[in-house]
C-alpha cells in the first residue's frame, strides 16, 4: 500500500475524528468536507481522489461537529469512486468499509432504494449499504460469487447521524453489519470474490456512477475502506466523534 506523506503541519489541522479514522490506517479516507471545485480529496493517497457531481458542498454539520458536509439531493448526485486505482488495494475477500450518513425527511417511508455507499466488479461480486425499499429499514448486502449476505436493520426513524460499517473476511467466512459501534448482523457461508471493481458500479450517495440508480437524499461524511477487518472494539471507537 502507498500512502501519501502528511507533515506534522497538515496533521494539525486535522480534525480530531479525521485523526482518529487516520489513526486506524484504511487505504483510502474522504472526510466530504470540501467547501467548493468536483474534487473529493483523499487524505492517504491523492491517486484516490475522488469526484463530485451534481452534490451540494458545504451544505451542513457533519457528525464530527467541525466540518460541513454534502447535501444529496436523492434524483441523481454522486461521488465517483477512481476504480482502476482503488482496485490494486482492495481485497473483496478481506475488508471493512465505513459511513457516516444522515437521511433527509421522508426518506424512511419513500419506497426507494438509495446507497449510501457501493462497490462492484459486477452483477455477481457487489457490497453496499443502503436504504432499500421497505419502510424504515437499512441494508448491508455482500455478494461474491454470486452467493449474497443480506443483513437488515428495521423500524429505523433516526433523522440525526448513523455511522454505519460493514466487515468480511472469506477466511473467517464471516460478515458483520454495526450501527453507531454496535454489532446489529451477521452473515457466514460467503462465496468467492471474483474480477476487480468495475468502472460505473463503485460509488458514494450511490450503488452505480453512471446512471446512478440508487440515489441517496440526505447527508454523508467520513468514507473510508480497509483491507483489514476492524475490530468490534475498534468500530466501537470510530462510531464515536
């Protein structure tokens, strides 16, 4: 893994939860909180930059109380993940993958499916969590191999900050789901990961980055992604700011 080189003067104008996710070492980190232009600045490697469009910068509070955040307008605003790059990192087979989102009003009972962050190499090797279309109700769904983990969380109404973060490893055969650092699913027998992450199916505010299809509405921050699985006891930490 190559990781940009941050000077101490830059470390301390890091917030104190960005230095925390920081601290846990993912291979890749959005904050989301840029304040103008289409770049979602990656803070361990520039080659993972990513791209806005269509979202709303500077927009509101984030979950850390420091920094504003994106708004998603839920039709068709997206953060493009750079895939070719993304892919030498990532393990399919071995991982953790972390959001903070926020819904707008509504959006519980709208009988949409909206992502709030996706990765896929196609139809048979996807992960996502997302708001599908039953009511009140937050999905985590892990597919390799064409075998499918789902893992839902139901009679949700929360309209103030979720952190949400999902964890796989083939070799425990294991997936575990955590809302706000408590563990909230899991899911065994897993298939097998197969083909790198594909160009328009890995995204942030949605599954696809071309004609996106599952739209968020509402607010996002903090992305990040590990070829480690964390700890319970790690996410616990990282789900406080």
């Amino acid at each position: 893994m190559v990781t940009a080189v941050r000077s101490l003067s830059h470390k301390r104008r890091l917030s104190t939860y960005t230095e925390k996710v920081l601290s846990y070492e993912p291979f890749t980190y959005w904050p989301l909180k840029e304040v103008a232009g289409t770049t979602a600045r990656c803070l361990v490697n520039p080659a993972y930059n990513a791209a806005y469009s269509g979202v709303t910068l500077d927009n509101t509070i984030g979950p850390d109380g420091e920094n504003n955040v994106p708004l998603f307008d839920g039709v068709n605003d997206v953060i493009a993940l750079p895939v070719a790059a993304l892919d030498v990192p990532f393990d399919g087979s071995l991982g953790t993958m972390m959001i903070w989102a926020r819904v707008n009003v509504g959006v519980w009972t709208d009988s949409t499916q909206r992502c709030a962050f996706g990765l896929g190499s196609g139809g048979a090797n996807e992960i996502q969590l997302a708001r599908p279309t039953t009511a009140n109700q937050f999905r985590a769904d892990y597919e390799a191999g064409s075998v499918i983990e789902s893992m839902a969380v139901s009679s949700l109404s929360d309209t103030d900050w979720m952190h949400w973060c999902l964890t796989w490893s083939a070799a425990a055969d294991a997936v575990f789901l955590y809302k706000d650092g408590v563990q909230v699913g899991t899911s065994t027998t897993l298939g097998v990961w197969a083909l790198a992450l594909s160009t328009g199916r890995s995204a942030i505010g949605d599954f696809r980055s071309t004609a996106p299809a599952r739209p968020w509405s509402g607010w996002l921050a903090h992305a990040a992604i590990w070829n480690t699985v964390l700890t319970p006891t790690q996410v616990l930490d990282l789900s406080s700011v």
